[in-house]
C-alpha cells in the first residue's frame, strides 16, 4: 500500500500540484503551508496558545466555514427557486414534496441560524480576550460590519419561501424603518422636511419605500431581497472577510500576550 | 407536585422576576468567582438543566414552543452562551490567580512555544468541519425547515414576530417607540461596538482572559451581551405569546388572555397629580416641559457632574481622554435609558418621559 501512494507521488502530474513530499518534516511542513492557495493565508508557524480551543472556541474558522456551506448549499437552492410572487412559495414548496432525502434547503437555514451564534460567539471571545486593542482596532471594526452583514444576510433570506412566517417577519422586522428620524414617514423630525406646506416624506418614498420597494411587503421586496441575498451582501462580506483575514496576519496573528 | 413546580416556573418568568433574577445571578457569578468557575458548578449546572428540559419536555405547551423548528438554534444559543461565558471567567480566574504569584498566564506560558500550522492547526479545523458537518447534516435530516401557509396581506398572525435574533429588539417595543427600539438603539448598538476600542484605554488583558485587569469592560460586556440581548431574545421567543403579551413556559398561548394598558405619561403625572390643574397646557413643548428638563439634565448635565469621578477611575484623570469620555457616556446613558424606563414601567406604569405624538417624538 504504502508502495502505490509512493508511485502515485512520484508521478508528473501529482508533483504538478503539490510541490513537496509528504509533511512530516519542518521543510516539507513549511511548504504545504506556503505552496497552498488555501493554506497561505495562516502562518508557517502559530504560537501554541493561539490554537487552543478554550481559548479561540473556533467561532471564527466555524463562521466562515459555514458561509462555505452556505454559498454551495444557496447555489443549488437557485436552481430550483423563481424569485416571484407567483412562483416562490411554490418552487419552495415543491422542493420538501418532490425531492426525496432533500435537505440542501435544511442545512441552507440551520447553518444560517448557526452562523448567527457563531458569529456572535466570536465576537464574544474576542472581546474578552482583549483582541480588539491596539493593534487590532481597525479589524474590531471590519469584523463588527461582518457580524451586521451576516444578520443582514440571515434577514434579507429570510423573505425567500414567501410564506407566513417570511412575509410577516419582514413585515414586522421593516416597519421599524417607517420610523427613522426624519427619512421615515411615522419618524420624529419628518414633517420638519417639507417645501410650502409640501411633506417631502411621506408612505410613497420614505427609507421603508426604499427597502421594500413599496408600501408593503410585495413583489417589489422579494425581488430586492433576492438580489440582495444572493449577490449584493454576499459580494461585500467576501470582500470584508478577505480583508478581515489579512488584517489578522498583518496586525499580528491569532492574537496572544504581548 | 408538578402542576405547582410549573406554575411556579410560570411565574417565576414573569419579566420583572426573570430581569430581577438575572441581575442577581450575574452578579453573584462575577462577585464569587473563586466558587462560580468550578468546574463542579459548570457540570451540576447543565446536569440539572438538562434534567429540567427532560421533566419538562412531556408538557404540551414547553414542548410546542421549544420544538418549533425556528426555536431550536435558541436552546444552542443558550447553552452554548452559558458555557462560553463560564469557561472565560474559568480561565480568567486562573490566570489572575496565577498573576498574584507572579507566574504568567495560561496563554503566556503556552505561547512562548510555536508549533507548525500542519499538522497542529489544519488538524484542529478539519476536525471542527467534520464534527459541524456531521451535526448539520443530522439536524437536517431530524428537523424538516418550517414552510408554513402562503403569503396573505389580509391575514395577520397573532403573534407576528422578527426573525428570532431581532427579538431582543422587538422585545424593547414593550418600553419605547419604533424610532428609539428600532432604529437608535441598534444603530447605538453598532456605533458603540466599532467605539469600544477607541474608548478603552485600558492597556491590560490584551490577548488572555482576566476579570481583575479589565473588571469594568467584561461586566459592561456580560450586562450588555448576556442580560439585554442573549436574555431578551429568549424572553421575545419563549415567552411571548398573542399581542406580546407574557406567557410562562408552560401556559397555554391563550389568544383572549389581555394585558390592561394602564399606562400614563410623565406629563400627565406632573400636570395633574402633582400641580392639581384640570387641563395640561395646549402647546406640547409646555406639557412636556417636565420631561424635557429631565431627559436634559439625564444626557447634558450629569455626564457634566460626573466627569471627575469617572475619568479619574476609568482614564487616570488624563485630560486628553476628555473626547473618549464624553462619547462613551454619551453612549452608556441610552444604554441607561432602557432599565430605567423598565423600572419606571414596573413601579409607576410609566408609558412616555417625554410624548409628543403630533411630532411622533415619544421617548
């Protein structure tokens, strides 16, 4: 046995992709983390106490690994969901009747509710810790934005199956845009935005309007809602992330006592 | 027996009770910490929890709420919180107590060795992937994700609910208007998080955990984290029903059960009660006169009078951390401003401080 995976390595197109033998030396354990596009973004080498589970609880690594899960498991979700009034609740729907030991749309929702904690988890962590202060201020305040954009893109899926439950939590969930300080037309400070007696902010065009696409939650928002959890947030957490990840190496690793 | 057990479980989740015994348990958790980080409390802790939710479990109404499938991540928030929370006080225990005998911390001892990635780390994630998959996987498998009617303009549910983790907000509906619940305070909540490490000058406890270091910052922390958001969403999940109004774990979701709104404004109390005049006065700056000067003196004055006291204990009497300080109160006091218009909603069935309805200004 030992014999074939030798062969298997000695062959041009297995040394195509992986530059070095086996890791079990510090050079060859060196290069699977530097000649890996995946790898690269830790260090060669870790302080011992950064990766002890009590005291990372892995929230971080398990954040991002379920928003792994959840781009794959929302890819395949797509093929089957129409984005319209008319077909949504359907398409949902025909998804539990019509594909036996279906569970893409089960594990899209609980590691959505488990990404949730666990990025909360993490912040948690990282502030008791003391991991924010000085020099990681700056990547405090990108991970703060990934944790609003993580509970944005939990709540703007939450629309999709265009049932009860959906419609009315974002109902409940948007009506609370209707009273923002003068952009909202139940909002204290509103009625002070208008020309000659001409209310400026109003039910037509208030930030709730903007977010929903109208007065209520219709067609309007399920397609807003679609576009924006499928492609607006998940492109600008992405983009965070990657800077959140670089951040860490450059202010100092996983951080530790000075 | 057990019909009295649940009624007393039932009242004991009332939200004045259920705040006024999470105060005491914090504090008692954080003040005796040389019992609380044991790992025997940590243990007997989930064996009677867990213990509870098995004498629990055969009740129709526990069971009907704690099994809807939106409500199972609650239960994993709860335990998990609890856990995390018990295991960074453990560990900042053992390290101040490691500090008094001049010995580093865990996290010092251990970090002056480095280890290679591969194996010790890669490791370590492949094997928290698997164990996540495989407990994803099974949960999808056991628990069908809930699809419930199609959507209905015309029909509204009673109750109607956020998304479970916006239920702390929707929670605070109870004690303040739409644009403080709703829109303030989470973006408060937002500014304040990206503030923390501008306003924390505190140069200790970078990277281990300690309670003795950073005293202030981790029981701000626990309150703010642990007491008005982990707690209020399990209040806004568990334990209400119909028109928001409370229901103990075990009572039956009761559509007719009426909570009498009985509510008066701060202005009502002072024009009526107190100076015995017939009407308020017409112009609403005049009637709200009284809870303006107050929620003046509240956000003006007293970060004004408390600004020696404070900075001396929080930045060293340094002048320079003027601007901190004056953010941070800023921020402190409308985070203030929730348990005292809780408290004053409990004791006086105080329903606005200041209520402007033509302006939409109700505070």
């Amino acid at each position: 046995m030992g014999k074939l995976f030798d062969s298997i390595r000695n062959t041009q197109l297995w040394k195509s992709v992986f530059r070095h033998g086996y890791p079990d030396t510090p050079r060859n354990r060196t290069l699977a983390v530097l000649s890996n596009f995946f790898l690269h973004l830790h260090p060669v080498k870790v302080r011992r106490s950064g990766i002890q589970l009590s005291y990372t609880w892995c929230m971080g690594g398990l954040t991002f690994f379920l928003f792994l899960i959840e781009t794959i498991t929302g890819l395949l979700l797509m093929f089957y969901y129409r984005p319209t009034a008319e077909l949504a609740y359907q398409d949902i729907f025909a998804l539990r009747e019509h594909v036996p030991i279906g569970i893409m749309r089960e594990l899209h929702r609980w590691s959505a509710h488990m990404m949730v904690i666990t990025v909360w988890l993490h912040m948690y962590r990282v502030f008791l810790t003391g991991s924010y202060k000085p020099p990681r201020e700056f990547n405090w305040n990108v991970g703060v934005i990934l944790l609003v954009l993580t509970l944005l893109l939990s709540f703007t899926g939450y629309l999709l199956p265009w049932d009860q439950l959906a419609v009315w939590a974002i109902t409940v969930g948007s009506n609370m845009a209707r009273a923002t300080p003068f952009l909202g037309h139940e909002g204290p400070g509103a009625s002070l935005i208008s020309f000659g007696g001409l209310n400026f902010i109003h039910a037509g065009d208030d930030v709730r309007f903007g977010l929903l696409a109208g007065r209520f939650v219709g067609e309007g928002a399920l397609l807003r809602f679609y576009v924006l959890h499928c492609v607006g947030i998940p492109l600008a957490a992405a983009t965070l992330m990657a800077i959140h990840f670089w951040r860490v190496r450059k202010d100092g690793g996983i951080s530790g006592p000075l | 027996m057990s019909e009295q057990l649940k009624h007393f479980v039932d009242w004991l989740m009332q939200p004045t009770l259920y705040f006024a015994l999470s105060v005491v348990a914090l504090v008692a958790v954080l003040k005796f910490r040389a019992i609380s980080t044991k790992k025997s409390v940590i243990i007997g802790f989930f064996v009677l929890g867990t213990a509870f939710f098995a004498w629990a479990w055969s009740d129709p109404n526990f069971n009907k709420i704690i099994t809807k499938p939106d409500n199972v991540p609650i239960v994993i928030l709860l335990a998990t919180v609890i856990f995390f929370s018990w295991l960074s006080l453990h560990r900042g225990y053992i390290n101040d107590e490691r500090k008094k005998k001049g010995l580093p911390t865990l996290e010092g001892e251990l970090g002056k060795q480095k280890v290679f990635t591969w194996p010790d780390l890669v490791y370590t994630e492949l094997i928290c992937m698997v164990l996540f998959t495989a407990l994803l996987v099974i949960w999808s498998i056991k628990i069908g994700a809930p699809i419930e009617e199609p959507a209905a303009q015309a029909r509204t549910p009673n109750p109607s609910k956020a998304p479970w983790y916006f239920l702390g907000l929707q929670e605070l509906l109870v004690y303040f208007d739409p644009w403080i619940a709703g829109v303030l305070l989470p973006s408060f909540i937002i500014v304040g998080l990206c503030a923390i490490p501008y306003i924390d000058v505190n140069p200790k406890g970078n990277g281990y955990y300690t309670f003795e270091e950073r005293p202030f910052a981790i029981s701000f922390f626990w309150v703010g984290f642990l007491l008005f958001w982990v707690s209020f969403v399990i209040l806004g999940t568990f334990l209400r029903g119909p028109n928001w109004s409370f229901f103990g774990p075990f009572e039956y979701w009761d559509l007719h059960k009426l909570e009498p709104m009985v509510n008066i404004d701060l202005s009502t109390y002072f024009w009526f009660d107190l100076l015995g005049r017939p009407k308020a006065p017409s112009d609403p700056l005049l009637r709200e006169l009284p809870g303006i000067v107050l929620l003046l003196g509240y956000f003006a004055v007293l970060p004004v009078l408390l600004q020696k006291p404070l900075m001396a204990k929080l930045f060293d009497g340094k002048r320079e951390h003027i601007v901190r300080y004056h953010l941070m109160m800023h921020l402190l006091l409308w985070f203030g401003l929730i348990p005292i218009k809780m408290l004053l909603r409990w004791t006086i069935d105080l329903k606005y401080i200041v209520g402007i309805p033509e302006w939409f200004f109700n505070v």
